[in-house]
C-alpha cells in the first residue's frame, strides 16, 4: 500500500538499482518507486519476487530479459505510456551488462520519460576496492568466455591509457589471468568477488600469483576483474641503444648519434657518447 505522504508516480519508465548481494544497500527511493509503479519489468520473477518480498510488495512483475520479443516490448511500452513502470535486473544497475537498452532507446524515441535512479553496481564497487587508478576507467562487460575472442579484446582494449574493469565467472577465472598474464604481462591484477555478502574478497597482484592462489582456493561467486592501465614504457637497453647508436654512426659523428638516440630514448647523453666513442 502506498504510504499518504508519498506523491504518486507520474507515467513513464523508472530505471531502479537493485542490491548485488546485501539487501540492506537498497535506497529509500528505490523502495518508494517499487511501491509507487503499477508493474515491475524484470529478468527473472523469481529473483525480483525475492527482493519484493522482502520489502513487503505485491506488484506485478513482467519478465523482460535477452530474449524479450518484439511483441513484449510494445506491450510495456504502450503499458508506460499511460502507467509509471520499473525496470530492474536480477542484481545492480539495470542496462550494465543486462537487458533493457532496446527498452529504454524505444521510450526515448516516442518522448516517454524515463527516470533513472542511482544505486548498487559491482563495477564500481570494485574499482573503489581494488586500489588501481580510478580517474579514466573503461568497462568491458563480460570477459568472453572462448579463448580467441577473449584473446582479442584484451589486445584491443590493453592499449587504453584507463584501468580496465570487466566482469567473469568463477569457472573461467584461471582461464581469464592466464590470457591477462600472455597478452598484458607485467599488468596488476585485481579480481573481487562476493561483493557486499559474507565472504566478499578483493585480492591484488600479478596474473601468476593470483592464478597461484585460485588454484589452491578454487573461487565462487560473482567476479569483478580489474587490469591496471599501461605503464610508460621501459627504457631500452643498452644493447637496443648500441644497435641504435651503430646505425647512426653509419651517416654521423659521435656527437651527433649520441644526442639523437638519447632524445628518442630518454637515456644519458654522456653514457652514449661514450659508447659512440668506443664504436666508432
């Protein structure tokens, strides 16, 4: 029942974070738009009836998920033309790795409102856990799960200057850091899991080490994976430099091939012209 001072819902689509693990993380204006809309669109009825339960509601619920049709679309868009209407996932912010954009695209485009109410989500819990960089992040969804395509986006997304957060499963998670360890060596790693529950873990260091502890500990759960962002590139060495240095030698003096190599590689002017000198 509506609370008496609560204003009732204009129509129109309410987007409601749900808890990821502790019910208690709902909002207070999450509860008041569940009470106050005429139906609740979600992934799964048995999950959302769970948390409506909970909170002492009776709302319907409408399965909207992946593999929502056409027809159940236009159902609940005619629905929130004239009805306020929530939209929720199983767990955090819906549209973050989960159902809804066709939802929310198609009510924008026929000028419906939608409200969006902040809340719980496992990303950026992680990045706030994982002590990696947070000013420039990127969000890569779901890690994919065969080896080639997970292989790809890791060599197209290791290049951003951001930390990278994606989510995984607990089975593929040693599958996922040796890929991590191949394709970004030398990168911290941070997995959590378990978020906001009894036996929430945020754990940090190199690929290896943390293959090395999921394997004594097998994992369980839900999983945040954190890759830290590339680091400036390492100095040449001073074999690199000498090949550099001959090859400027070929056309210059040892002045000139020593200043030139350092100014492309950062190291000591002096040092190199020395190495010139005996090259030369």
């Amino acid at each position: 029942m509506r609370k008496a001072m609560e204003t009732p819902l204009s129509p129109g689509l309410y987007i409601v974070a749900t808890p990821i693990g502790n019910l208690g993380d709902i909002t207070l204006r999450a509860i008041a738009t569940l009470r106050g809309v005429s139906a609740v669109a979600c992934e799964d009825t048995r999950v959302t009836g769970r948390l409506m339960h909970h909170l002492g509601l009776r709302q319907p619920l409408i399965r909207y998920d992946d593999h929502a049709d056409a027809a159940t679309r236009e159902a609940l868009l005619e629905r929130i033309a004239v009805e306020p209407v929530a939209l929720v996932s199983d767990a955090g912010t819906p549209l973050i790795s989960d159902p809804g954009y066709r939802l929310v695209r198609a009510a924008r485009e026929r000028g419906l409102p939608v409200t969006s109410l902040p809340g719980a989500s496992a990303a950026i819990m992680a990045l706030t856990l994982a002590g990696l960089p947070s000013d420039r992040f990127l969000f890569g969804g779901f890690l994919p799960g065969k080896t080639q395509a997970r292989a790809e986006i890791l060599n197209e997304l290791g290049a951003v200057p951001a930390t990278l957060v994606f989510y995984d499963t607990a089975p593929r998670l040693l599958a996922s850091l040796a890929a991590i360890a191949q394709t970004l060596p030398g990168r911290e790693v941070a997995v959590a899991r378990e978020l906001t529950k009894l036996f929430e873990e945020c754990r940090s260091g190199t690929p290896e080490a943390l293959t090395e502890h999921y394997t004594a500990h097998a994992p369980r759960g839900e999983i945040v994976l954190l890759i830290a962002p590339p680091g400036a590139a390492p100095p040449p060495s001073m074999a690199e430099a000498e090949a550099l240095l001959r090859a400027e030698l070929a056309h210059a003096k040892p002045s000139q091939a020593a200043g030139t190599v350092a100014k492309a590689t950062g190291l000591d002017r002096k040092a190199l012209y020395a190495l010139a000198m005996a090259l030369k």
